[in-house]
C-alpha cells in the first residue's frame, strides 16, 4: 500500500499537525522529509520535556505525536504516561519507535495508550500507513463522540415543574432495573424522551436501543418486522431477516404506539416477555434475547381491554411500572424554557445568530391551551424564529388556532360608563365593512401613527413604547407607508 498525500484522507480538511520528537537530529530530519512531503505539518523536540510543553500548549494543536524512547532526562515511555494521566480524556494518538527495543517496551508503550509502536530504522511506508490509520482513527472518535453528544441534546428533557421533577424521580427509580415500563400519556408530550432517558440510565446504556412505531407498521408484516423471518417463508422473504427483538438484544427495544398493535402480534410479544424466546416467521426454532422492553401509548389501554382491542395478561405484564407524562397544561410553567431551548437549537442547527426573545411572547406561549403539546410547542416557536428579526416578538408569533373570541370575559361596565376612546372600537365605523384582516391593520397603523406623533417622530423611543424592536418598527412604517407628519 502506497500513502503520498495527507489528503488520502477523506475525513481531513486541513493539512494534520505531527509532533516528533526524538534526540537524534538525523532522524527527526528523516521523518519530517517522508511526512511533510505527504502533505503533513510536522513540528519537532529533541526531548520529552520539550515534547510535554508543546503538547500543553491551547493555541497550538497537534493530531499525532511520534515518541522515541530512549531520551535525556524523561525517557519516551515516562512522558507517554504523564501524559496520559495529566490528560486523561484526551486521545491524541501516539507512536512509539525505538532502536533498542525489546519486547517487554513494546508491551508497556501500548499498555500506557500507545497507538502503534515500531523499530528502527525506519520504513517509509509502514511510517505513512501507520501515521494515516492512528489519524484517521481519532478523528472517527470525535466525530463518533460529537454525535452522541448531539444526541443527548436531541433527546434531552427539558423542564423544572413540579410535575416534570416526579417524573424525573420515577425515571431515576426504574432506569437501574431490568422492569417492563409502560409509558403514556398525550401525543406529543415526549414519550420517546423517556423511554430514551430510562435506556441511557440504565446498565443497558451502552447496547442497542431499538425503537418501533407500531402504529406504522401494517398488520400483515408486524410479525416479520418485530420477530424475523427465515428465507421463503412467505412471498417476498428472499433471504433471513433479524428482527427488532433480536436486534435490540442486550439492549432495550422500545415498541411505541403499542395500543395500535395487532391482537395476534401481542400474543407472541407476551410470550417473549414471559420466557425471552423469538421464532422467526418460517422456523421452528426458538431463539433466546435478553431484551428489556419499554412501551408507550396515548390511548387508555384499560379501555381498550375492556372493549376487547388489546390483551389483559399483556397489559399487565407491560404494566410492571407506569409512567405517566404531564400533558403541557399541567406544566405551563416549563413553557418559557422550552421555547429558549428550540429557539437555541434551531438557530444552532441552522447557522443563525442566536436569537432573544421578547418576555412578552412567554407570557403569551403560556396562555395558550397546547392540544398539541411540547410537539405542537417546537413547531410554534421554529416558525417564530423563521419569521423574526433579531429578536422574536409577539408579532412574530402564528395565530392561535385553538383560541375562543369567548375565552376571555369582558369587564362588565356601568349602564352609563362611556368606552375608553384610546381603545379601538369593536365595532367597524358606520358603513364601512372590513374584514378582520384589513380592521386589525388599520388599527395597528393608527396606533403607531399616534405612537410617533407622542414621541415627536423619534422612532427608538416609539419602538421602547410599543415594546418592539427598531428594525421592526421600520419594517412596519414601510409596509403602512406612513409618512413623518401625518396625522393620526
């Protein structure tokens, strides 16, 4: 195998950084001609305790040190684990090379977090390889680690109610056992964040977690998707095929929607849960999983045994433990944090400048029934932030369409009590007939007329009064075309 180019990689984007160090000048010419003409950056030490203050230093990164041995004052091996305990969490890779090595060194280079470890002298070749390989490693690692911390962020559950604390406390208790846990609640409040949060909680944290949707999955194939099938075992079966047991196995496997599911399919997943065993459609051979199952519904699965939709003896054998997730009515108080949390990840996950948010809009989110939940929530405040400036406003926000002309009571006034003139009328002006769109309009024209009238035409101070941004002030006075002097 022949290596010539640093770009050989495809996961490098800038040319890798490469520490040598080795007391001997001859060698460390050697392995900057054969690595900078591969298209590495190489950087040199002539001793371990220069090679230590290099590689303390922030402002100068290097992806691969390549350590000899035998050097004056700290030798190579002692270096390679003062470096590895003063630093433990970082995976800089680290070849070991030596011209007097013996079997004994070679072992306790790699024992102390060596990478690779090679003799002298030198081949050209083996160096590139080795050198690509230990790279191209460690950049898989943190992209592997940067993904998973992704996912966490993902699937974090966010809140700090009183409601949201019990549930964290139940969670807390079960994730540690090997129990069934039968999660429900309404469409949208996060059930899959539970289930996620009880798998990464528990010793089952580093297997599979394997999640199915019940409910989208059609009658005919939910056998063969959940326990497998074996080749020609029904038409369209051209070779086995593992199923979800089998591949959440030592892992948990999460059936969501189980209420969906069909009355035949629950009678073999009860008999996995009873004796942890799987048949695969078109065999007779029963095969043995070890999988903790968590199940999720929105549906009133006591209901549903009672007009003969699904199982009694799986129902309570799914309902070892239930967890029951607060509808976002019942947690109005999590609203503001949530919605700062969406709006931080979808600008993240967008390249936006992290946006504010006005105080006003959180009241106003807060008001809100949410039928729709923490789903219906996210949804809101993405188009928000779609739609805003530098700060998101209540102007921003979609209308409501769950909201009642009636939900709110009108103050009852004395017989001969006269309107507020500064309030708009409800009522359009004699023969005139507006509608919603163009009345709302005109009002909010006039009243930021009259706004800038009061503050002699100093739109800052008008946009402080209207609770605002200035950008959007003038984006309103250029939609209204209203013109400086005017009268309201």
């Amino acid at each position: 195998m022949s290596v010539t180019s640093a770009q050989a990689d495809p996961l490098s984007t800038v040319a890798p950084t490469i520490l040598v160090v080795d007391d001997e000048p001859n060698i460390r010419r050697t392995l900057e001609m054969v690595l900078t003409g591969a298209g590495y950056q190489v950087v040199e030490a002539a001793s371990a305790e220069q090679a230590l203050e290099r590689l303390n230093a922030p402002d100068k990164p290097v992806d691969l040190a390549i350590l000899d041995i035998k050097l004056p004052g700290i030798s190579g091996l002692e270096a390679l684990k003062q470096l590895r305990t003063e630093h433990p969490s970082d995976e800089l890779p680290v070849i070991v090379i030596s011209g007097h090595a013996t079997v004994d060194d070679a072992v306790r280079a790699i024992r102390l977090g060596a990478t690779d470890f090679f003799e002298k002298p030198l081949n050209r070749e083996r160096v590139l390889v080795s050198v690509q390989n230990c790279i191209r490693t460690a950049r898989l690692g943190r992209t592997v680690e940067q993904m998973q911390a992704e996912l966490e962020r993902r699937y974090q559950m966010i809140g700090a109610s009183d409601a949201m604390k019990r549930l964290y406390g139940d969670i807390d208790k079960v994730a540690p056992t090997r129990a069934t846990v039968l999660i429900t609640g309404p469409s949208g409040t996060g059930k899959e964040l539970v289930s996620r949060a009880i798998h990464r909680l528990s010793p089952r944290a580093v297997a599979p977690f394997v999640k199915v949707n019940c409910a989208a999955i059609p009658k005919e194939l939910i056998e063969s998707e959940l326990f497998g099938h074996e080749k020609g075992s029904f038409t369209g079966a051209h070779g086995r095929k593992r199923g979800f047991f089998e591949q959440a196995h030592g892992g948990t496997l999460f059936l969501d929607e189980i209420g969906d599911m069909d009355l035949a399919a629950q009678a073999k997943v009860l008999r996995v849960l009873q004796n942890g065993e799987v048949i695969r459609v078109g065999s007779e051979h029963a095969l043995q999983v070890d999988v903790r199952v968590l199940a999720a519904t929105n549906k009133d699965l006591a209901k549903e045994v009672a007009e003969g939709r699904f199982r009694e003896d799986l129902f309570f054998r799914l309902e070892v433990f239930p967890v029951r997730v607060p509808a976002l009515s019942q947690r109005r108080e999590d609203v503001p944090i949530l919605a700062r949390s969406f709006v931080e990840a979808f600008c993240r996950e967008n390249g936006f400048c992290n946006k504010k948010i006005q105080p006003g809009v959180f009241e106003a989110l807060s008001r809100r029934a949410w039928p729709g939940n923490v789903r219906e929530l996210k949804n809101v405040v993405e188009r928000a932030a779609i739609l805003s400036s530098d700060v998101i406003t209540i102007a921003d926000l979609p209308e409501d369409p769950h909201a009642s002309p009636f939900d709110e009571e009108s103050e009852p006034r004395d017989e001969g009590e006269t309107r507020d003139s500064t309030r708009p009328s409800a009522r359009p002006p004699a023969g005139e007939r507006l509608t919603l769109r163009e009345y709302r309009e005109k009002a909010e024209r006039s009243y930021i007329v009259q706004t800038l009238i009061d503050m002699d035409w100093n739109v800052s101070k008008a946009a402080v009064a209207l609770g605002v941004e200035r950008t959007n002030l003038h984006k309103k006075v250029r939609a209204y075309k209203i013109r400086r002097g005017e009268q309201a």
